[in-house]
C-alpha cells in the first residue's frame, strides 16, 4: 500500500511541473512598449505608448491577469487634439503553441482631448480588444492587437492596431 502512496506522489510531482510549463512563457510581471495606427471619428493618426501586466496561469493553457496602460496618440482634427489616454483591462489569454499566446481583453479606458481654442475635457470609455503576443525567448516578447474604444455621451468609438514589443521579469 505504501509503493502505490509513493508511486502517486511522485507521479503527481512529475506532472504538475509539465502543466506549468504550457503557460510559463506567459505568467508573471511584463512590461513593454506598443505603437501603431489610430483612428477617431474619422481621423487617422500614430498612437504610441507603454503598457505593464501581471499574468496568472489558472489551467495549463489559460492566463489572466491585469494590464494598465498610458499613450499618446497624434491623431488630431481641426477642432481637437486626441491627448494622453489611460487605461486598466484584464486579460484572458489561452496558449495555443509553447510560444504563441492567444489574448482578449477588456476594461476601462480615459482619454483626454484639448480643443484648439483651449482648454481640455476628458471622456470615459469602455475598451475591448484581442491580440496575439510571440515569446522570442523566456523573457522576451512581441504582440499584435486590435483595440476598440466606446466612448460616454455618443462621442463614438475609437479603433487602434498596435505592434509592440516587451519584457518578462
């Protein structure tokens, strides 16, 4: 009886360390910087800016965790300039290769627009998105997203594709 007590103990040591392996590339802090196209009522600019995360492996191929992000965009019209932009999401991520994450993502967004006239006013959205994000190495990254942005007051949306590249610690 004993040989069967150990021999599960040690098939379960074994194998707790192969379920983490699925999403180790993906879990603990991260950093990075992101760029890309924009789009706001109609006009189109370069956004740019840095993110920062936490990713949690909760199954084998599953991940959440927060992010929190803040960009600058030079997406402008003749009336407004589209300034800095917050934002804190949760993302879910599902590993679809050792190397390949799978992400969705959606949170609260706030951005900060300055008249021409003078002056600036800030609206409060809703942002979702997903993306894909590449390990090139343990501690290295590369992503791509799609970001949609529903803004308060019938203000409309905002559509962002960003690249971008970060890092594990």
């Amino acid at each position: 009886m004993k040989t069967v007590i150990f021999a599960a103990i040690a098939a379960a040591s074994v194998s707790v360390p192969a379920f983490a392996q699925d999403a180790a590339p993906f879990t603990g802090p991260r950093a990075g910087i992101t760029m890309g196209f924009d789009k706001i009522q109609g006009d189109d600019g370069f956004s740019y800016g840095g993110t920062a995360g936490y990713d949690l492996a909760v199954t084998p191929r599953i991940t959440v965790g927060p992010e929190v992000s803040f960009s600058d965009a030079t997406t402008d019209s003749a009336a407004t300039d589209v300034s800095r932009d917050l934002a804190a999401s949760v993302r879910l991520g599902y590993v679809v290769t050792p190397k390949v994450l799978a992400f969705g993502k959606v949170g609260y967004a706030n951005t900060r627009f300055e008249p021409v006239a003078g002056g600036h006013y800030s609206l409060e959205a809703v942002r979702y998105g997903g993306g894909l994000e590449y390990s090139v190495t343990p501690r290295t990254y590369i992503s791509a997203e799609y970001q949609r942005t529903e803004y308060e007051s019938n203000f409309g949306g905002r559509d962002a594709g960003l690249v971008g590249v970060g890092f594990r610690f």
